[in-house]
C-alpha cells in the first residue's frame, strides 16, 4: 500500500517548514490567559515586548494608552517606574492582563495570538480588558482561543472545536442560525438552555 506524505502546512503560500524560525517568531505576539510578568518595572515589561532594539518612554506610554491602561499607571506615585512584583504580584488580574497587552502592542505583530485572555477575569475586568482587545487586533490577524463566547462574537471567522476537529465554520450568525454545536454553546453560556 502506498502512503503519501501529508501536505506542507502554507504561511502566505510559504511552505511554514522553509521560514526562518526567528522571523517568524517576530511576527508573532501572544497574550495569554496567565501573563508572564518580571519583577521590574511597569515600562520594563511593556518593552519587553520588542527586546531587539532600545524602546522609547514614547512608544511605551503609545502602547500603553492603547492598551487601555495608561490612566491607571499614570496614577501611581512611581508611575512607569512602578514594580510589578515577582509574576506581576503588585497588579489585579485585569491590570496584569493589559501591560500583556500593552506588550504585545509595542511588538506590532502581523498575527496576533489571544489564548484566553479574558477568562480569568471578572465581568468588570473583562469588559475593560476586551475593549484594548480590540484595539490590539486592529490591522492584524488575530487568532482568539476562547470558551467565553462574548469574546469571539465579532470575529470574522468562528472555528467551533468538539474532541479536537472543528465541527462548525463561520460567522456568529451564521452559526446561530445553523443550530448545532456552536447555538448550543452560546444558549447554554446565556441561561437560555437549562429547563
């Protein structure tokens, strides 16, 4: 029996196995469900977010204002110059979760990665954090791996996973309206499916 091997997987019709790691890496930005914060300053873990080069105050505060969490740093008695804390310790949930985002704005990746980025959060905290979300997405594709379903709602394309295969495609109403999976999850999520 003849086997094949499995097609390339394709990056802008680049075989992905023939990129340069390290640029590709480049590319890319995350903000996940748990960031990963150092115990130095404010600014320094916004900067970390491009540590090839020598990040200015200015690109710092730009990121942050997008982020949406500048008011909040500009507040403090230290302001930028403000410790984190070892693991981010010194900041609440959604504040951790914006200097994330701050960070991965100052790195200006093409694709942008969201591993649960709100799940962790109170329902004040993620309203707050999903409207630096959005800013953070713009101009960029941005792949959003979520349970909340507020989260995912004004994507351009919904992939629903069930055991590991995606089982619906398409747009929050598209999904809607096809009734499976997908209109389960989102009915459940609102109260509308408990009897």
């Amino acid at each position: 029996m003849l086997t094949l091997p499995p097609p390339p997987q394709m990056l802008d019709n680049s075989d992905a196995k023939k990129l340069n790691i390290h640029w590709l890496r480049a590319q890319m930005g995350i903000v996940s469900q748990e960031p990963v914060l150092f115990d130095c300053s404010l600014a320094e873990n916004i900067a970390y977010g491009d540590n090839t080069r020598k990040v200015t105050m200015e690109e710092i505060q730009s990121a942050a204002k997008a982020a949406n969490i500048h008011s909040f740093i500009d507040d403090l008695p230290q302001k930028y110059d403000t410790q984190a804390g070892d693991k981010g310790t010194q900041l609440s949930g959604g504040q951790k979760q914006r200097i994330a985002i701050a960070r991965a704005i100052l790195r200006n990746p093409k694709v942008l990665l969201l591993d649960e980025a709100t799940s962790a959060l109170d329902t004040e905290s993620e309203r707050v954090v999903q409207e630096a979300l959005d800013v953070a997405r713009q101009g960029r594709t941005c792949i959003v791996v979520a349970h909340r379903l507020s989260t995912i709602q004004n994507a351009d394309l919904i992939a629903v996973f069930q055991k590991g295969v995606v089982v619906e495609q398409g747009t929050h109403q598209q999904l809607l309206s096809q009734r499976g999976v997908y209109y389960s999850l989102v009915t459940t999520q609102l109260g509308h499916g408990r009897n």
